[in-house]
C-alpha cells in the first residue's frame, strides 16, 4: 500500500439545509486505483463536488498529501494536482478537439509544455490526432469520452477523479476506456474511479468503497468486496454477483 494522497474524514456535506452525505471517511493511495461505487442517488456527486471544493462541508476534513484543502477554493485544489473527468463527459462542444486540450493545459505557460502533453495524449488515443481540428460537437460519444480523458491530462494531475466514464457508453468503449484508465495509472496517475459499473470496475481497481444514501458501508480490497456477502446482497444483487 502506497501513502495516503488523499485523506476524506468524518465528511458531512449537502445542500440548503438537507445533508446528503454524512460522516463519510476515505482514503485514496498513493499510485493505486481506488474505486468508489454506489447506485444513482447513493452521493457519489455530491461527495465529488465537495471534494473539488464546489460544495462547502458542513462536517469533517478533506487532506490532499501534507496539506489540509477543506475550504480551498476549486482553482486552488486544481493547481494542486487534482483533476476530474466529469459525467457525461461535458466537452466544449464548438471548440476543435486541439483547442479542447489546450483548455486543459490553462495552467500552463510553456508552449513546449504544452505541446510535450499534447503529444502524450495522441499516444494513449491516436484518433484524436487524427481529428485534430474538428469541432468536439460533431465527435461520436466514444471519441467525446476518450477528448474528455485527454483534456484531464493536460493538466498532469497527481489525482484524476473519474466520474462515471461509462455512461452511455456502448460495450466496446467501455472495455476500452477501462483499459485506458488503468494505463494512466500505470503511468504514474493515482486514480478515484466513481462508477455504478461494478463488473468492470472490480476488474482495474486496487482497493474500493460502496456508498449507500450517503455513506459508505463497505470497503476493502477488491477481493473482499466482490466476495462480500452483505454487499452483494444489499447492494450488488444478483447480477453482478
């Protein structure tokens, strides 16, 4: 087990006056691939916005390495090295695919910087050099997903949060956006993987955590949870059993 990148505890969060997580407590390692599942509705966003610094806490601590980012404004969090895929992938749909890497790199000065990452991200997905300057909006959803994945790295993120990555997804690209991923994460990336796909995601992960409206009630390595009576039962069901 790697240290501990980052370090949830005793997180409580919602939104007006109803909470919508309570007491939620994690950690995610350093190099590993960390998954967190849950139904719709079990608060894996909300947890996600919160981590990001778009939800204020009501309770609890967010760590990311040595440094205490709670009430760290989401600009911050993101020059800090956290990165997030979001659901649905949310591509800037008139701007060319170039322009839409480029947008993640806006931290960046350096034009070589740039264009070193760039060239990394037509490595994991030569495709989207070849479509270099069409507009993101015209992109079949498998091309919009592998954009997404490849705007996140633009930043060199120490953590890319994974929101969903295969929601709408035919078969074929979610096999194949799983087998990017954990490439990432082979190249140096930690990884939270947040997804209701628990088959698949079993498959890449190290270790996980199940929410269940708003907490979490179960976690271990991924031969535990899938092994887990209680879970399969109460969560998992027969299917993916």
């Amino acid at each position: 087990m790697g240290e501990t990148l980052l370090e949830v505890n005793e997180l409580t969060a919602g939104y007006d006056q109803a909470d919508v997580i309570h007491h939620v407590s994690m950690q995610v390692n350093q190099g590993e691939i960390t998954c967190l599942l849950g139904a719709n509705g079990a608060g894996k966003t909300t947890l996600i916005r919160t981590l990001l610094g778009l939800n204020a806490p009501r309770a609890g601590t967010v760590r990311f390495g040595a440094e205490d980012i709670t009430q760290t404004p989401t600009h911050h969090i993101a020059r800090k090295g956290i990165t997030c895929v979001p659901e649905g992938r949310r591509v800037f749909s008139k701007m060319s695919v170039m322009e839409n890497l480029r947008s993640g790199a806006y931290l960046e000065t350096s034009d070589k910087k740039i264009k070193d990452r760039i060239d990394e991200v037509f490595e994991f997905f030569p495709r989207l050099k070849e479509r270099a300057p069409q507009l993101a909006g015209t992109m079949s959803g498998g091309e919009q997903a592998m954009l997404s994945i490849g705007r996140g790295l633009m930043s060199q993120p120490k953590l890319m949060i994974f929101d969903e990555p295969s929601l709408g997804l035919s078969p074929l690209f979610v096999k194949e956006n799983f087998r990017i991923i954990e490439s990432i994460n082979k190249r140096g990336v930690t990884v939270l993987l947040v997804e209701q796909n628990v088959k698949q995601t079993l498959g890449i992960a190290h270790r996980g955590y199940v929410m269940s409206q708003g907490q979490i009630v179960a976690s271990g390595d991924v031969a535990s949870l899938r092994e887990d009576p209680a879970v399969k039962a109460a969560y998992f069901g027969a299917d993916n059993g």
